[in-house]
C-alpha cells in the first residue's frame, strides 16, 4: 500500500446488499492518483453505454486522494462521478468539509456504488468496518433534520455525513449531494443519482479525527503546510478570500463587467453592492467557517431573516454564485432573501447554481409573456424576491411548476415546447456567474468541457491578460504559459493558456485538492508546490510536473472517452444562441457579444492541442494509447 492511501476501495451493491473491499496494487494508484480520475476508471469499466442515469445500472463513486486528511490547507475534498440526470453524458462533482477527511479516516480510499436498495438505506463506515443500515426513518427529512437524528442515533456528534435531501429523493435532476448540511457536490444532478439508489446518506467516523496518515515524509509536509500561513496575509486575493469568502468577488465582477444580470442580458447589476461580500461582512456574517486543517477559513456562517422566516447558522451562508445566480440573474438586491433561498437550497438538497438561473429563466419567460400567470400560479418579474423564494420552494418540493422546473432549465423548455431562445445552458448546465463575454477562454471552456459550463474547470482570463501580476504568471510560467495575453482576446496564445490550465485544474480534481488553495496562479500553493505535495505524502520522489499534468490530461480523455461512448460529439460543444447576441445595459461590455467563427477556430486549435480529432471532438486511439488508456480504446465509436 503506498503512503496516504488506506488500500482500501469498497463496493456497495445495493441491490444484493453486498459490500466488498479490493485492495489495489500501488501501480493503480500512480496511474490515476485519485479523485474523479479514478472514479472514471470503474465507471468506464463497470457502467454499461446508454443506461437511464436514474436507474440501478447506473454507478456512483465518491473518490479521495493520498492527500486527503494531511494537516495542510485545502485537502479536504472528494470528487463525485456519475452518469448524469441533467447534463449530456458525465456527471462530475467536488465537495469538501470535513466529510472526505473523514472518509479517509474511516479506511477508505473511495466508494465504488451500483444497483438499488429495496428501501431507504445510509451507509456507515466506522474505523475500516461497513455495514448497511435502515433509513426509512430518515426518508423525507431535511439535511439539517438528519445531521441531527443520526448524531443522536449512533451517539457521536463528530460523525461527518454525506446525504441526498428531499429534492435527491425526490429526483429533481438539480439535486446536489451535501454534507455538513451545507456543503455541496451540485452542478451535475448527481444528488438524484443517489436518491434514484434509495441510498439516504453515507456516514464515516474514523477511530480519532485528526488520526495521523502513512506519510512518507511527515516532517516535510509539516514544513510545507507552514508556507499557506505564513503568506495568507501578503496575498490579496486569499487574504480577501478570507474576510469576505468568494462573496469578495461580486463587486469585482460588476466592475468589469461580468456579473450576469437578469439571465445574462447584461453584465453590470445597479443592486449589486447591496449583496456584495463586503455588505455580508458588515451586517449578517456571524462567523467564518472552514474544511478541515484549512487556514483559510473562506466559508461564510450567517444568521438573518426574511419576512419572519429564520436562516440560521447551521444554514451557512450564500457563496458567490449563490449571491449572483439568485440575486442579479434574478434582478434581486435583497440578501435576507438569497440568504434564505441559500437554506432551502441546503435543506432540501439542491445545487444553487443551477436551481437560481433556471429561476432566472422562468423570470424571463414570464418577463416575455412566454410564461403566463396561469402556469406559473403568481407573477415573476424580475426583481420579485417573494416570486423567486415561492418558486425556488416549488423546485425543492416538486409542486406546481416547479415539478417541471426541477428538471432543469432546458428540459423545462422542452417539456413546455417553448422558451429556448433564453436558455443559457451548454450540455444541459446552466452557465455560472462568470460570462465568456470578456472571459473568451472561459467561454471556449465552456463548450468543451465534458459536463458542460463549469468556471472551476480552468484558469480566468484575467490572470494571464495583460497587467497579471508576477505571482499569476510565476505560476503560468510553470504551465509553459510564457507571457501575457491581450484583454478580450481568443487567440492561439489564449487556446494555449486555457487548455493548459484546464489540464492543471484536472489534476487537481484528480488529487482532490482544493482550487481556491491549489490553483495555478493566485493561491496559497501553486504547480511547484503540488508536485512537492505529493512526494512528501506518497514517497514518489520521482513524481514531476509532467507526470502531475499527465494525471490531469487522462482524467479530461477519461471523462471525453465516456462521452464519446454515450454518443456526444464536437456537435454536443456549443453555447447557447443567447452568448452570441450582444449585451445590454452600460459598462465594459455593454454591447460586447462572442462570435461563432472565432469559437469555432479556437475549438480546432483546443483539439489539435488536446489530441482530439477535429470533425468529431473525440481523443484519437493514439492519445489514448499515449495516456496508458489504451484498454479502453475499443470504447470510441467506429
């Protein structure tokens, strides 16, 4: 067994309700080191092409890495995979907290789940032992609600638990994963995966939190774990990070011009500063929470009210894409009510990103007369914080139009035959609060990526644009990206920057490190120090940057090859009509628009580089072969 690993993969097969432990050899583990990139090794093996993801054919996997549970910042994380309900093809998620550290504790280095139990069921992993238990008492109940009953249950208040809410039981395809009832795996509809298995919750407890790991070099990963600390006050944005979480950024993006405004119509919101991080600090913020061993203590803990209605700090607090996609998606500048649409979010179990623009896109609907009063059941004009509360609570519990809404933003459109022309989904998910308007790289990413529009799939534009500062490119540097590039630009010096950033930021989902202390340009650490990271955890002493960028490189031709073998193509890369139509409003990109010639030039020069081919965005046999996967070659089509 290599240093930082248990050894230990266990097998759920809920159907027969038979667990089992495989013990991999360490050349599994140098392969694929962890996280989604070994999670996508049993679902290209195990899951079958073309099973309904809502079905017990489906196979669900929540992977660690040897980092997970050392005493350093940022490590707390598990990558979650799955068949996706909502997107095209693969669903592909992360949470941290204290749940993956805990897992690790618990002896195990990921879960391998399939088939379907017969009634509700929660999984609980104690010191190295698994056993299933009834959860029929847990059915129905909120995330907060059973946090509490199964503390109380099994006796112990540091259990972590890892859970569906109603909305996952429910099988609303916005559902996220949660843990600590307020930490999310969303994005991908993967919380509905779990529910369609009847498996309620996963619960880990390790013999003593904190229990030391195999470490291959204990003393120098002390040494390195002190470098976070020490710099966390002399860089700006973790330092921001810190007081203000990633709320800090909402001002920023309004000022240059990103921050989506009544469902990307525009890019500047005349109410942001009234939910901007700085306001939360000021007036609801009571605490700031972490993940576990991290310094950087970015989780916001707030405790307000709306109309009467309580949001509490077992709730959290409205992250940055929360603030946007509920508030200025929605024209809304009340943050008592994103805070509480946050809550409903965390208690039922759905992913705020996709649940607030697919809001937003009803509200436009209605804005259009596409949506009448009658099928809605009340007005929703942008701006209407009691119209977005009601119908985010009709999402979580499935009633009136959000039975339909729960699906998503696109099927909703299909579903109602109407409304498409608003739709600002890629793949099926809905696009975050960053806008490739100015971010051009960000939007060939968006077009790319295997599971759709994601912002934690690669590096943003301004790190590397002209103005960057010696830290960012100190760091790109390190990438073979070696100079500055133009605002607004997408050439091949951009292509160049996104896909190697994007194969960074892969590694890091494989490692199960966090981005926001890992990234390759403005964090605590950067490539240098994640090579260092793992030798000090593993003993690899030979692991280099190029075999670190490998691992990210064969996660992204895994998660492409699945793709590939579900019937996606380059056809399935595309934004929606709505980017390519200009902005409206004032400010730096008022009047701004992406163009499909300059997308369609950058995705052929991303292919070439990727080792795709170019007529059908598939990885070639031969780059699968490069990436040691050339088993599951036979996977592309004919």
């Amino acid at each position: 067994m290599p240093n930082g690993y248990t050894g230990n993969i266990l097998h759920v097969d809920l159907t027969t309700r038979t667990l089992t432990v495989e013990h991999p050899p360490e050349s599994f583990y140098r392969q694929y080191l962890g996280g989604s990139a070994m999670g996508m090794y049993y679902l290209l093996r195990d899951l079958k092409p073309g099973i309904d993801p809502l079905g017990p054919g489906n196979v669900l996997t929540i992977m660690l890495s040897p980092a997970t549970g050392a005493a350093i910042s940022g490590q707390s994380r598990a990558a979650v995979n799955a068949k996706s309900p909502l997107v095209d093809g693969i669903g592909d998620s992360q949470m941290g907290g204290f749940f993956p550290a805990e897992l690790k504790f618990a002896g195990f280095d990921g879960l391998v789940v399939t088939g379907r139990a017969g009634k509700p069921v929660y999984l609980w992993l104690n010191d190295g032992q698994a056993e299933l238990r009834d959860a029929a008492h847990l059915w129905g109940k909120t995330t907060s609600d059973v946090d509490a009953l199964l503390k109380a249950e099994l006796g112990d208040d540091k259990i972590e638990i890892a859970q569906v809410g109603p909305a996952g039981e429910k099988l609303a395809r916005l559902a996220a994963i949660m843990n600590m009832a307020n930490r999310a795996a969303g994005r991908t509809g993967l919380g509905a995966v779990m529910g369609s298995k009847n498996l309620k919750a996963v619960v880990a407890r390790g013999p003593l939190r904190g229990k030391r790991l195999n470490l291959a070099d204990a003393q120098g990963l002390n040494t390195l774990a002190k470098v976070g600390p020490a710099v966390l006050d002399t860089n700006v944005d973790m330092a921001g990070l810190r007081d203000h979480g990633t709320a800090g950024v909402l001002s920023y993006q309004n000022a240059t011009g990103t921050l989506p405004t009544r469902n990307y119509n525009a890019g500047q919101f005349e109410g942001f500063e009234a939910i901007s991080g700085e306001v939360m600090t000021e007036t609801i913020l009571k605490e700031n929470d972490t993940c576990y061993a991290c310094c950087v203590r970015c989780k916001r803990v707030v405790e307000t009210e709306w109309q009467g209605r309580p949001v509490e700090r077992k709730h959290g607090g409205p992250e940055y894409e929360t603030l946007s996609t509920f508030g200025s998606y929605c024209g809304i500048d009340d943050l008592n009510a994103v805070s509480l649409v946050n809550k409903i979010c965390n208690e039922y179990g759905l992913d705020t990103i996709g649940t607030g623009a697919t809001v937003a896109w009803a509200m436009e609907c209605f804005e259009n007369g596409v949506l009448t009063e009658a099928e809605v059941g009340f007005p929703l004009k942008f701006g209407d914080a009691a119209g977005m509360v009601r119908l985010t609570e009709q999402i979580a519990t499935r009633q009136g139009l959000g039975n339909v809404l729960a699906e998503g933003s696109r099927r909703a459109a299909h579903r109602l035959e109407k409304g498409h022309d608003y739709l600002i989904t890629v793949k099926g998910a809905e696009a975050p609060a960053h806008m490739p308007h100015a971010k051009r790289s960000l939007g060939l990413i968006y077009a790319v990526n295997p599971f759709g529009a994601d912002h934690q799939s690669s590096e943003h534009d301004p790190m590397v644009e002209d103005g960057a500062s010696d830290l960012y490119m100190g760091r790109l540097k390190q990438l073979g990206v070696e100079r500055t590039l133009a605002p607004g630009s997408l050439d091949a010096g951009k292509v160049f920057f996104a896909q190697r950033s994007q194969q960074f930021y892969s590694f890091l989902d494989s490692a199960a490190l966090c981005q926001f202390v890992w990234g390759p340009a403005w964090t605590l650490y950067g490539p240098a120090e994640a090579v260092e990271l793992v030798r000090r955890v593993t003993g690899w002493s030979d692991f280099s940057l190029g075999e670190l960028m490998t691992i990210g490189e064969r996660r992204l031709n895994m998660l492409r090859l699945f793709n590939a073998r579900e019937g996606l193509t380059r056809a399935n890369d595309k934004l929606p009509k709505k980017f390519y139509k200009a902005l409206a409003g004032t400010g730096p990109t008022a009047q701004v628009a992406l163009s499909e010639a300059e997308l369609a030039a950058a995705q052929d020069q991303y292919y070439e580089l990727a080792g795709w081919d170019k007529a059908t965005g598939n990885p070639t046999p031969e780059t699968l072969e490069r990436l040691g996967l050339g088993w599951a070659a036979g996977f592309l089509p004919l």
